[in-house]
C-alpha cells in the first residue's frame, strides 16, 4: 500500500466506473430506476469506505487498508453483476 491518497483515488476511481458503467447499462435497457438503485448503493459503498479509510484509531494500519481495499474489489465485483443482470 503506497498511501491513503492513492486508496481514496483508487476507491474514487472504481466505483465512478461502476457508476458510470450503471448508466450506460441502464440507458441501453430503458431501465433507469433500477439502475438509479445500484447507483444510489454504489454512493453508499463509497462513503463507508472512505470514513473506514479516515478512522484514526487503528492498531495495525498495514492490515486495515489491506482489508479495504479487498473489500473494495468485493464489492465493486457485486455491484458490476447486478448492473449485467438488468
């Protein structure tokens, strides 16, 4: 892990892709409510992981943003399903 920088622009990164992907999906399909769904969880995602990536209090930080940025893949991944199954 090179910085908590470069994590909050890789976190910024991934999910405006997914957001991005969202709306071209939903756009193509005509089914923009419930790609406005995904989008809406997707914003979700990226709040609770930048106050995780912003907790101060952490024991060991190596192994703290090693976990949020698998959970970051994690959850990109779940998120990039849904928008393929509309």
């Amino acid at each position: 892990m090179s910085s908590i920088k470069n994590l909050k622009k890789d976190i910024n990164y991934v999910l405006g892709d997914v957001i991005e992907y969202a709306i071209d999906v939903a756009a193509l399909k005509n089914q923009q409510k419930e790609g406005n769904i995904i989008i809406d969880e997707a914003i979700e995602t990226f709040d609770a992981l930048i106050v995780s990536v912003n907790t101060k209090k952490i024991q060991n930080k190596k192994a703290h943003f090693k976990a949020i940025n698998a959970d970051l893949e994690v959850k990109a991944k779940g998120l990039v399903e849904k928008i393929n199954s509309l």
